[in-house]
C-alpha cells in the first residue's frame, strides 16, 4: 500500500475517533445540554431562594427596629389583645 492510501485511511479513523467522542464521551453534546437544563433550574432555585431570604431579611430588620411589629404579629397570629380591650372576631 503506498503511503497515498494510507494517509486518507487515518484521516478518516480519526475523524470517526472524534466524532464518536463528540456525541458520547465526556463533554458530549448531549451532557452539554443537560448541564445547561440543570443550571437554569439551579438558578430558578437561587433566585427564589433570593426573595425569600430578601422577605426574612426585611421582616427581621422590622422586627429589630420597634416593638410596634411585634405588637401588629402577636394581634394577627396569637389573637392578643390590650389590656381593657375587648376583641371581636368575624367569621367569613
């Protein structure tokens, strides 16, 4: 076999080798699209996380500042009341 045979034979094993790495070794195009999927959930996650921690942030920084916070919370969520005040409750 002369050397002009051979050369095009291993130009072609070779890009068969690369081609065959491409779509299923690591780094593939598939994994590359699944990572991706993965990451936009991750920072879906992160940015609701975000406003939670934002939320607590701001309710804490509230409650920190006066007592007139929690005053309004244990009204809403314990039923408490002033002393010689007399509390109604309405049921929808």
């Amino acid at each position: 076999m002369s050397s002009r045979v051979i050369v095009p034979i291993v130009l072609v094993l070779l890009l068969l080798v690369l081609q065959v790495q491409l779509w299923t070794g690591r780094g593939s195009v598939p994994e590359v699209s699944q990572l991706r999927e993965r990451l936009e959930k991750q920072q879906e996650a992160n940015a609701k996380a975000q406003t939670g921690n934002e939320r607590l942030s701001s309710e804490v920084a509230d409650l920190q500042e006066g007592i007139e916070m929690v005053e309004e919370r244990a009204r809403q969520e314990l039923g408490m009341v002033k002393p010689n005040e007399i509390l109604v409750q309405i049921a929808k």
